[in-house]
C-alpha cells in the first residue's frame, strides 16, 4: 500500500508541482488544501501518513495553527514549506517530533530524502 501524503499549500501550481513529485516517487496524494479548515477536515477523511504544509496559507488559520490543531489530535509526521522562515518560528511551532522545515524553492532531492526519512522514523518508532 502507497504512503498517503495531504498537500497544504495555497498557490495552485505549488501544489500541483508537489502532487506531481509525490506520484512519480510513488506516493498516493490524499487530497490538497488552499486553507487551514480544509486541511484539518481532509486530515480527518483521508488519514495521510505525513502532510506537507505551507506556513502561509489562507484563511484564519497560518501553517503553523494548522499543524498544531492536527498534531493535537494525532501524529502525523509534518514538512513545512516557506519562503520565509523567520527568526523563532521552530520554536513557536511547540511539536518538534516528526517535524521538518524546508525554504522554497525546494530543492526536489532534499524534498525525497526528508520525505523518506520523516515516514522511515514513523514506521520505526511505531507512531502512527
């Protein structure tokens, strides 16, 4: 069975640029959210073994809300994506198991190897 990856990003091409990398590594993306609302409630119906999440998206809820809304309620290993890391932002998130940070443009290779090693340490350490 595929790994299921839910994309969280707000601009259409990101995310479709994202889904086509995921489905030529042979991931099964679950589903792709423009907001912090429609990723909570596609977490909840798709149920995807890592997310990747954009720290500026729309809506009320930021990346970074999003994440702790979701990990409040489950495990689930997150990569965020950004053009802009500020200063602390690691720090603010409060969930650092299972949590990558990544600037865009995101380099494909590094993207496929902190895909790999974030769903490798989940099946490792039986978080799920």
């Amino acid at each position: 069975m595929k790994n299921k990856i839910l994309i969280v990003e707000d601009e259409a091409l990101g995310a479709l640029g994202l889904s086509d990398l995921f489905d030529k590594w042979g991931y099964e993306v679950c589903g792709s959210a423009y907001s912090g609302a429609r990723a909570i409630r596609l977490d909840e119906e798709c149920g995807p073994d890592l997310i990747t999440m954009d720290v500026r998206i729309k809506g009320e809820l930021d990346g970074i809300e999003t994440a702790r809304r979701i990990r409040a309620k489950k495990f689930v290993p997150i990569i965020f994506l950004s053009g802009y890391l500020r200063e602390g932002v690691k720090e603010e998130v409060g969930i650092p198991d299972g949590v990558e940070f990544l600037n865009k443009p995101v380099n494909e290779e590094i993207l496929k190897e902190t895909v790999e090693k974030l769903l490798n340490n989940t099946k490792h350490t039986g978080q799920a």
